[in-house]
C-alpha cells in the first residue's frame, strides 16, 4: 500500500480541548486545531502509521491539568526499517509524564479536583475588565514563584503550536535568571459549572524578560574599574537593574480570538512598564504579522490622545522666510516637527524608537486631509514637480511627510542602498515608502472605523461603561484585507542595540 495512504496531516490530527468538570463527568469547553506541529513532527506536518488518528490533548480550564489520547482505526504494522511514528515518545518530549494516565483517571481527576474551587491565578492581579458583559482579570507573577512556573509548564505546549519558531522557556534555570521573566496569565472569570469547579478559565498567556538597558552616559563621569572583592558583597537583583523589558511569547487561544484580549493583555503590559521606573522601554521579539498589528493599534490608541493634546502636526513652512528658491541641502527636520518634544513623549511612554516613528509617522499622515494624499488620489506628478513650494499648506505637509519618512527610512538602511545606484536607491526608497504608506492607510482605516463603532454604540445609548469595555470586540468587524509590513530593501526590525541575537524566536532565561 502507498505511503501515502498512512501519512496523515498532523495539524488535522492533534485536536486541544479545554475542559471543565460536568454533571458526572468532564464536559467540553472548546476544541480547536494547532497552527503549526512542524517543531514536534517535522517540517511536512506529517505523521506516518496511522489510519483515523486523533491525537487529544486535554487541558483543564482553570490548571491546564493536561491529558493526552491517542486514538486511530488502523495503525501500519513495521516492515524492515518503516514502522509508524512512536506518539508515546514524540510527545513525551513536549508534554509532562503526568499527562499520559488513563482517560477515565485524568478525568476522574479533573472532576474531583478537591483544589478547583479555592484556585486562583498565581502571582497577583494587575488587571480586571468586561467584555460582552463576561469578566476576565489578568494575573502576573515572577518565574521564580514555584505555582508560576508550575502552570506556565503546563501552558508550554501551546508554544511550538500557536507560535512559529517560538519555543518553551526552560524553566529549571537559576534563580537569577528566572527573576528577570514575569509571566502574564488572562482568564475568563465564570460561574463554576459545579459547586467544586473553579471560577478561572484560560484565555491566554504571555512572557516578558527584562533586558539590560546600556545607558549612553554622555556627559556623566565614566565609571572607573574598583579593586572591591568579586562578587559583589551587596546582591544586584536583577528585576531592579535598568531594563528593557521584552514581550517573549504572547497567546490567546483560538476560541477567544478577536474579542480583544490580546489587546487588552499588551496594554496592561505597557501600564506596568510605565509605572515602573526601572523599565526604560517595551520592546517585542520577533513579532509576527498579527501581532504587529495589534501592537500598532494598540500603541496607536495609547498615543494619539497625547498627540493631539499637544497639537502635532508637520510645520508646512520649515524654511525661513528669505531662503527663497535656493533650497537648504539638508532636511529641516526640527524645523518640521517638534523633536524635543517628541523625545519627551517616547521616553514618557516608554515606546520603542521604531514603533514609535510607525505611530507618529501613522498620526502625521492622519492630520493631512485624504485628497492630499496617495490614498485619496492627490496629484502626484504635480507634487513631485512643486514639492516643499507646492500652493495648498497640506500639499506641503503632505511633500515634507513623504520626506521625513523616507529619511527615517534611508538611516535605517543606509548601509544597503549606498551600495545602489542611485536610481535604483531611489525607486527602492519610494518603494518602500508606498509600503509603509499603504499600511499607515490601514491602520487609520481600521482605527477609524473602531472609533466610529464605539460612537456608534454610545449613540444607541449603550451602558457607556459597557460600550468602551467593548472596544475589543467591536475591533472584531473590521476589515480583514491585511498586509504584512512590507519592505522593499529595507528591514525594519526593533530598536534594541544590544539584544540579544535572536534569529528565531528563541527564548532564553
Ligand atoms: C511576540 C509573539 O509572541 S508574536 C506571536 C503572537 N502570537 C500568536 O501569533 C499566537 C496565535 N495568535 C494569537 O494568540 C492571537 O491571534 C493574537 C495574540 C495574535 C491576537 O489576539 P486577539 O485577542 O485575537 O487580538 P485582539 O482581539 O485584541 O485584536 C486586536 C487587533 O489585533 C489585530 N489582529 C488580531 N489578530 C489578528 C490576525 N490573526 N491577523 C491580523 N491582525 C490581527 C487586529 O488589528 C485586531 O483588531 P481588529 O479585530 O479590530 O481588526
């Protein structure tokens, strides 16, 4: 018989399902797919042997108690060196032992769970809301805290499946290290289905570490070498040390998708930089597409109050009065945009300096009418002849956007294009700036229409608490045409000098 009769898609065959105990017996809460298998069965996503295989992976809505079962009609009997994939061993290397018991003792287990009912979330709650009129909270705690890292093992399997080239956090590391990651857990606040069940339900989780934030110590005396005893007799603790602090692994499972969770995790996140003076900046490691754009509507929401409190906009007339026709060589940049300020309001919110310039940049475009823009079919050809003297001050605004972008853009590369030619270099930037553009456009569209559906709701005399916990959800109808920040030549990727290398999506404690 073919092979292929007795390969079957591994993303199809392993099915997670959330349970919670029942009447007699264990119900259902949800079950869903993972994205991706290739870290477990290889790149093809295949598994070889089997006839109707279901792979079950169990979880238990409050503790993630994990079980796993396997099932199939019909398995491949070995000829020579071909046998089907040993399930047992594969997955003991991503799942703990205590998973592989018999169904009727995990679920057992899972219905008499004596604890269930006084379990709360480790570490402490940081963050409540109601969405659709269901509470959630997130809860925080240190991966030193044993329950913390006790149920983030158990949430571990989620990696490999919902994150490409993400991988588990080793968490047998010493505690030093451990001190510098916090754990982030949301859950669904519910009425316990029985009278011993657990309130908390899963919706997701997230990592972040702290990172050592070089200070540029310009000005400052430059610290001298001591002749002290090594180690240091005072313990540095390294939760207190200057840090970035970087998002690692961030999940929601599927069956809360777009409700606005993610949302709501990253922002709570931020809130806890901002408060602590420890933390210079947020940053994020290796970012896929949709969490990109939630970050950028995210920061978008968070910044653009500030913005238009301090009325930003670009300066249509940089050049003094009696430049006349001759233009300046170089870019008035600060006669543009009020740099200082701008340095202030980063540094107040602690954002990354290339999100940042994404936000702004965002913004910028936003405060200039669309029919003086690309997206609302403004003249190009006639811009590009008129530039910074163009009649129309939005005509300007909008030539002096396009310049300030395509500067940011050209630092961050220079290195590659100055190896073009320079109308190669030149198409390549107005390349990428279309691309940047195009996915400014989308942003605004989509934060636009986030906007109008939260007015919407008030309008209709929605509780008005009730209409912005919604926020999340409303987000939920927006458009789904979506890109991926596209850059031509130019990679944008976050501004941290000193990261550590982080190809893939390597976490390290
Ligand atoms: C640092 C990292 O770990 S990167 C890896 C991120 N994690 C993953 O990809 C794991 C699997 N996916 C997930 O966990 C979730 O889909 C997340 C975290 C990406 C998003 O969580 P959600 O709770 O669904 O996001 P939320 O509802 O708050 O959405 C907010 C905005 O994010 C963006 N967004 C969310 N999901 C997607 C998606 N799949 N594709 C594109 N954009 C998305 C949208 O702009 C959305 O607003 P909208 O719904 O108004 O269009």
């Amino acid at each position: 018989m073919a092979n292929e009769d007795w390969s079957c898609d591994a993303n199809d065959a392993v099915q997670l399902t959330i349970v919670q105990p029942g009447e007699k017996k264990p119900t259902t809460i949800a079950t869903f797919h993972p994205q991706f298998t290739y870290p477990i069965f290889g790149d093809e996503e295949r598994i070889f042997g089997y006839k109707g295989l279901i792979i079950r992976l169990r979880f238990a809505a409050h503790d993630l108690r994990s079980h796993v079962h396997i099932s199939y009609d019909e398995k491949f009997k070995a000829v020579g060196d071909t046998a089907a994939t040993d399930l047992n061993k594969t997955l003991r290397d991503w799942i703990s032992e205590s998973a592989f018991i018999s169904l009727p003792e995990y679920e057992k287990a899972v219905q008499n769970d004596e604890n269930a009912k006084d379990f709360v979330p480790p570490g402490k709650r940081v963050h409540t809301y109601t969405t659709n009129g269901r509470n959630y909270e997130i809860w925080a705690g240190s991966l030193v805290e044993p329950d913390v890292r006790a149920l983030l093992e158990r949430a571990q399997i989620f990696v490999p499946l919902f994150i490409e080239a993400g991988t588990p956090l080793a968490t047998d590391d010493p505690e030093w290290t451990l001190e510098r990651w916090t754990v982030y857990f949301v859950y669904e606040v519910v009425t316990p289905p029985t009278p011993t069940a657990s309130k908390y339900s899963i919706v997701g989780y997230a990592t972040t570490y702290r990172w050592w934030f070089y200070h540029n110590r310009e000005g400052k005396t430059h610290p001298t070498v001591g002749n002290g005893p090594f180690p240091y007799p005072e313990q540095i603790k390294f939760s207190e040390l200057p840090s970035r602090l970087r998002i690692a692994q961030f999940l929601i499972l599927p069956h809360h998708h777009r409700s606005g969770h993610g949302t709501q995790l990253y922002t709570t996140i931020h809130k806890v930089c901002v408060e602590d003076p420890t933390i210079i900046e947020l940053t994020v490691e290796d970012p896929n597409e949709a969490f990109d754009e939630l970050r950028d509507a995210a920061d978008y929401h968070i910044l653009r109050p500030e913005f238009l409190k301090r009325d930003l906009n670009i300066n249509p007339n940089p050049y003094p009065a009696n430049t006349g026709k001759k233009r300046p060589r170089l870019m008035p940049t600060a006669a543009l945009i009020p740099t200082k300020t701008l340095h202030e309001i980063r540094s107040k919110y602690k954002i990354a300096p290339t999100q940042f310039a994404h936000i702004l940049e965002a913004f910028l475009l936003s405060r200039i009418p669309l029919k003086h823009r690309a997206a609302g079919n403004a003249n190009m050809a006639r811009l590009l002849i008129k530039k910074h003297n163009a009649e129309d001050e939005n005509d300007r605004r909008y030539y002096w956007w396009r310049m300030l972008v395509k500067q940011r853009l050209y630092k961050r590369s220079r290195d590659v294009l100055i190896q073009l030619e320079l109308n190669e270099r030149i198409q390549k930037l107005d390349e990428t700036l279309a691309n940047v553009e195009e996915g400014y456009e989308k942003l605004l569209e989509r934060f636009g229409n986030r906007e109008e559906r939260i007015g919407k709701m008030a309008e209709e005399e929605v509780d008005p608490k009730k209409a912005s916990m919604a926020e999340g959800t409303a987000n939920g109808a927006a458009g789904r045409d979506r890109t991926k920040r596209k850059y031509t030549v130019i990679e944008d990727d976050e501004d941290e000098g000193e990261g550590p290398a982080e190809a893939a999506k390597k976490a390290k404690v």
